[in-house]
C-alpha cells in the first residue's frame, strides 16, 4: 500500500503566494526548464526561488513555494481556453458588447436619418399632392353637381317667364313677340336636352387620396365632358334670357314706338329729318328682333331726341351779358399756328325761355347738354361782333341764326362752318 501524503492546508494568502511563484516561474522560463529536469533538482529551484523572495524582502515558506512548484508541474494555474462552441460565441458576443453596440447604434442612427430623410423629403410631400388633389377633384364634383341643381332651377324658371310674357304682347309688334318667342322656347329646349346629356354620364367614381393617381386622369375626363354640356346650357339660357329680356321691352319701353315714329314723321318738314326717322325706327326694330334690347333702347331715344328736336322753334343769338363772353378764340387741337374763332350762342324760345340743349364738340367729338356754347365763325365776323360790344359794351346785333318747327337745324344769318365747343 503506497504511503500516502497528506497535503497541508494553505490559507488564502498563501494561494496568492503560491499563484505568484507560478507567474515567477513563467517569466523565469529558463530556470524553470534547467531545474525541472528531475526531481532531484526541485530542492534547488526551491532554494533559488526562497532566494529570489528573500532578495525582494518577502518571507515565503518552503512549503508555499514548493506548492507553488508542484501547481507549474501540474499546469493547475494555467489558462486553457474553452473550446468552440454557442456558449463561447455568445460569451465573445457579450464580451464585446460596448464595441458592437456602438457600431450597431451609430448604424441604426444612419438608418433612421435615412428613413426620415425620405419620409420627410419624399413620402411627406407625396402624401400631401396626392391629399390636396384629391381634394381638388372632390370639390370640383361638388361644384358640378351644385351646378348641375342651378342650372335646373334657372331652366325651370325660365320657361314660367316664357309663358308669362307670351300671354300678352303689345298689339303693334305681336309677329316680333312670337318670333322672340319661338326663339327662346328652342333655346330652353335645347338647355334642358344639354342637362340631361349631362345627368345621365356615368356617375363620377368615388375619389380616393389613396388611389388617387388611377382615379385622376378618369376623374377629371368624365368632369371635362360634363363641364362642356353644362357650358351649352348656359349658353342657351342666355339666349332664351336674351330673347325674353327683349319682349319685356317691347312690353315696358317700346309699346309705343310705332306710335313716336308716327309723331315724329308728322313733325318732320324736310327729307333729312324723314329717313333719319325712318332709320332709326328700323334700328329699334332690329334691336328688338335680335334680342339687343340695350341697341333697341338706344335707337329709341335718339328717335324721341329728333322728335324733340323737330318740335323746337328758337332765335340763336349770341349771349350779351355779364359775367360771360360774347366772344372765344381757340388754339386748333393739332396746330399751334392758327387761331379758331367761335362767338358765344344760345337759344331763345319765342316765348323768351332760354333752351338747354345737346352739342357736340368737334374738338374731342362729346355732346354736352348746355345753355350756351361757342359757334365758330370766321375771323371777320368774330372781328366784327368784338367792335360792335366794343362801341358801348353791348352786342346790338345779336341774331345769328333761326330755328324752324319741323326742322332739325337752325337757318345761319351769318357765315359760320356749324362747328360748334362746349368748354373754353
């Protein structure tokens, strides 16, 4: 039975000295490998080794360097690395923690930079095109259709003005009312088969934000279609509107026109003021059948001016009191080189009223309606007319000229070109 030896108990103190003759023994590679050849020599290792520690004033005992010695036999403090696996790839992985976490931070950094970078530059951006025309589409339906609803109404009161104004039309123009007539009940016709094209187009699909990009292009066609009928039925409308418009004149401003063309005629005492009757008459007709009421309108009153006119019967005569000249002269509009002379003229009714009345500037072409205006004559007669108030301050010979009933311009006693200014 071999002899069995017991191993002393070493304390903690003495482990660390006796890991610390191991880490000695490793940098003293060379003693180690000369000593440990055989047993006989691991007194003196153990002897050089008390050597080296008494050398660094460390008491170590014999058996704490000889544990020490056996423990570098043994290899019992040496490092054995694990062998590969899992377990060590994820302990390595754990190790390097602080490494490839900075990394890994830093990259996902990069890639949330990135990410809303594109979000905020493309999609963003994208989105909100995509949003606001859709939005755009979804209001211009509405507006069709509220248009569409409009446009109903407007017919369906368009067509009860019709009838009303049909009902009674002036006794001297019943052939224009029916032509007008006429006119506006094909207009409204052709306004209420335009609406109903329009109605009965393919519903307009329902418009998405997200599939706006597939539904646009369709979209707007089928608006771009509606919108087109929808513009021929105002158009239409107009027409009827216009052609109404113009029989309600006949009714209100032109009941009687035949009856002024009729007055005015037998005013009329020269063959001038008959075909420019005649004329206007025709006018105000044309107006009315066309459905210019505003044209009609004004054909009518220049008719009543000249019925006006024709009536009238005065004394021009050229003003001669104070505070206004007898007499004006004028530098012409184009040339600064010659003088216009105009002597200063009203109208004097029989009965002594003081007429107002509308003239034309040849200056700047205006009609003016007022009580005293400038009449050009000729140097001479401007000369004259200044000697004669000169003499005593007043114009003894005042008459220039007479204005005949039936006649729409005066009789000249003097020579004059029929210029006449408003303003001096």
């Amino acid at each position: 039975m071999a002899e069995s030896r017991e191993t002393p108990k070493i304390e903690l103190p003495e482990v660390m000295i006796a890991m610390d003759v191991v880490d000695t023994l490793r940098h003293q590679r060379s003693l180690v490998e000369r000593e440990l050849q055989s047993e006989d020599r691991e007194q003196a290792l153990i002897e050089k080794l008390r050597k080296i520690y008494a050398d660094q004033g460390i008491d170590v005992s014999d058996a704490v360097i000889a544990e020490g010695v056996r423990a570098m036999r043994e290899e019992r403090f040496a490092f054995r690395p694990p062998k590969s696996g899992w377990k060590v790839s994820l302990a390595n992985f754990y190790i390097g923690r602080k490494r490839w976490a900075k990394r890994l931070l830093i990259g996902l950094a990069a890639l949330v930079g990135i990410w809303g970078g594109y979000q905020y530059f493309y999609i963003a951006p994208s989105e909100r095109a995509r949003a606001r025309a859709a939005q755009e589409l979804k209001a211009s339906i509405a507006d069709q259709k509220a248009r569409m609803s409009e446009l109903k109404q407007v017919i369906i009161t368009t067509s009860g003005e019709l009838e009303a104004v049909r009902k009674s039309p002036p006794r001297n123009f019943i052939s224009q009312v029916g032509r007008l007539s006429e006119k506006a009940r094909k207009a409204l016709a052709s306004a209420g088969r335009q609406l109903e094209s329009a109605e009965k187009l393919p519903a307009v699909m329902r418009v998405s934000d997200d599939r706006i990009e597939e539904t646009a292009a369709s979209v707007q066609r089928r608006l771009s279609m509606r919108s087109g009928l929808l513009d021929n039925v105002e158009s239409d409308l107009r027409s009827a509107q216009g052609a109404i418009a113009s029989i309600n004149a006949l009714t209100s401003g032109f009941g009687d026109l035949q009856e002024l063309r009729s007055r005015a005629l037998g005013e009329s005492k020269e063959p001038d003021a008959t075909r420019k009757i005649e004329s206007l008459y025709k006018e105000a007709l044309d107006g009315i059948q066309a459905g210019d009421a505003e044209s009609a309108q004004k054909a009518r009153q220049s008719l009543k001016s000249i019925y006006d006119i024709l009536r009238q019967e005065y004394t021009l005569q050229i003003v001669s009191r104070p505070g206004i000249p007898s007499g004006v002269w004028r530098y012409p509009v184009d040339r600064q080189s010659a003088r216009n002379y105009y002597l200063v003229v009203e109208a004097v009714t029989p009965s002594g009223k003081q007429l107002k009345l509308p003239i034309p500037s040849e200056e700047d072409g205006s009609i003016r309606s007022t009580r005293v205006w400038g009449l050009r004559v000729d140097a001479a007669q401007f000369d004259k007319v200044r000697r004669d108030k000169e003499a005593d301050g007043m114009v003894n010979q005042k008459r220039v000229g007479h204005k005949k009933r039936g006649y729409l311009n005066p009789d000249y006693d003097i020579s004059t070109t029929g210029g006449m200014i408003t303003e001096w």
